[in-house]
C-alpha cells in the first residue's frame, strides 16, 4: 500500500465538490470508511465520495466503476454504490474520484450473516443476476476469473507464509482444496461479468442477511467460480448447498471444485492482512481474519482424512 502524499479531509471533499460538481457542496460531510484502495466519504445522506489513497491501481479501477457499473446496477438484486458524478484530476488533488450512492448496512467482516438459508438465497439471487456473459471489451480484471494455475506460485507462497506464522493448524488439508481445484477442469464457457472481489469487507448485511454488495473495482469477465467461491467465505457453516441449490445455471462438478480453489487462495490472503491487523502492521486489518479461519475450516472439513476431496454433486 502508498498512501497518498496528500492528506484527505472534509475540508479538501468539499473543496472538490465546490470546484467541480458545485451543486452538491453544501451537503454534509464526513468519513464512512477507510478501504484498502480508498477512502469513503459520506455526502449527506445518499450519497458518498470515493477517492483514492493507498494504492496506485485505484485510479483505473474508480474509471472502471463509472464507466460500466451503471449499466449493471439496475438488473442487479441488491443494492450497490451506483457512480452519480466522476472528478478529475485537479492542483487540489491529482487523482480521479468519484460521487456514488450510498448503500447502508455493514460491512461482513464486521457483522457476519447469520441466517443461514436467507443469507443462501440472496447471495445466489445476486450472482446469478450478475453471472451474465459480458460483451467484447468488457474489463480485465486483476488476475481474477482466468485459471486457477496462474496462482500456484502465490498460492504456495502465501501458505507457507500463513503456515510459517502458526496460523495453519492443518495445510495439508488447505493443499488438497487447492490440487483438487487445480486439477478440475476449467471453464469453457463465455466469459461472464464478475464481481471478482466478494470477501467480507466488500458485503454488506442486516438482520443476519446479506442487504448490499460494495467496491465493483475488480468488475470483470471469466470463470464465475472466482465469484462462487463466496459460498465458502461469507455464508454460515452448512449453506454451501442452499447457496448452489438456489443459484442458476447450476453449477457442474468442475466448477464447484474451481470455486473451492478460489476461496482458499482468498481466504489465507485474509489470514495474512488479518494477522498483520492484529500486530498493528500496514495494510493489516484485524477484522479480516476470523471469517477467512472460518471459511478454510469449513473448506478443509471438505477433504477425507485420506486427503482425498468429499464428493459433492
């Protein structure tokens, strides 16, 4: 992570807003949230303010929201943060940001969902909403949704790190998920729209279900798997079959055993900037470990003592 040189205020929000968008100036403003590629600012009472500090990618992919989210959000089940307003580059502030909706609730990580078949449901209504084949020159995301291969390497790094730290009880478990997801074959169909970043923080609930779906900067086009591996990482213990049960097409074999491969990559990436949270080290946020342990107990309880995979429809 860099953190921008400039300091990010109300008093600079509303700078921006009185230098670029004028009409919405006079709206009230304060901090909602500081994410792991921007900050959020809450403008009045529906809307928000997104601007980047703490990684240079977040400029594209704040381009990348207000280019094709719009679009997306009418067809999509829950509510998400519809871009209103793009800001440019300026002396104020030399990065793009945006002006979007506000969705409420909170976010995952924090209140995870408890309502185990309702929880299914929604999540499952919205992927399969979202799960449409994108047109040519949809975005590319970071890594996201292409073959589980191209992250041996990162996985096995990020294992031995998680391992290292006595943060694993059991990673010859967490490895037979991944070599079983690896060796599934992979996707052949058209590349669908994916959300491509659905851990905890980027969910949001109430009333112990899922009430909103934030952050789209990894909006993209490949295997919905990468998105099916939420299942495994934000759901309650025992609503994995709810959540495939409900979600439409079905999924075949193959795709289940990819999407078991997703989460736990996404999990011991969690496990790590959990960790780092509760050490007070950057980037760490201490939140994010306890649902991704949860999710790789529930993927390693998938896997015979044998190490062989459990068989799932």
């Amino acid at each position: 992570m860099t953190h921008t040189e400039i300091e990010i205020t109300a008093e600079l929000v509303r700078d921006l807003l009185h230098d670029q968008h004028p009409d919405l100036a006079d709206r009230p403003v304060r901090l909602g949230a500081r994410g792991w590629d921007n900050q959020l600012w809450r403008l009045g009472d529906d809307l928000a303010v997104r601007l980047p500090w703490a990684t240079l990618s977040a400029d594209a992919l704040l381009r990348k929201e207000h280019a094709w989210l719009p679009a997306l959000a009418p067809r999509l089940p829950l509510p998400v943060p519809v871009p209103q307003r793009l800001g440019e580059p300026s002396e104020r502030f030399p990065r793009p940001w945006i002006v979007t909706t506000w969705v409420p609730g909170t976010p995952a990580d924090r209140a995870p969902a408890t309502r185990a078949a309702a929880a299914a449901d929604t999540l499952a209504a919205f992927l399969t909403a979202l799960h449409r084949p994108a047109p040519d020159g949809a975005p590319a995301g970071r890594d996201r949704g292409g073959p589980l291969t191209d992250h041996a390497e990162g996985f096995a790094g990020t294992l031995a790190s998680a391992t290292g730290s006595g943060l694993i009880p059991d990673p010859d478990a967490v490895r037979a998920v991944w070599e079983d997801a690896v060796a599934a074959p992979g996707w052949t169909g058209p590349a669908l729209w994916l959300h491509g970043d659905l851990h905890p923080a980027n969910v949001l609930t109430a009333d112990g279900t899922f009430c909103g779906v934030i952050d789209f900067g990894d909006l993209s086009a490949g295997d919905p798997a990468c998105d099916l591996a939420a299942a495994w990482t934000l759901l309650p213990d025992g609503a994995v079959d709810r959540f495939y049960d409900a979600y439409q097409p079905t999924p075949d074999t193959a795709t289940r055993r990819r999407a078991r491969g997703w989460a736990v990559l996404k999990a011991l990436v969690c496990v790590l900037i959990g960790e780092a949270g509760v050490h007070g080290r950057p980037g760490g946020k201490r939140t994010w470990g306890p649902p991704a342990q949860a999710a790789l107990r529930r993927l390693t309880t998938t896997i015979h003592h044998s190490g062989s995979p459990v068989p799932k429809r």
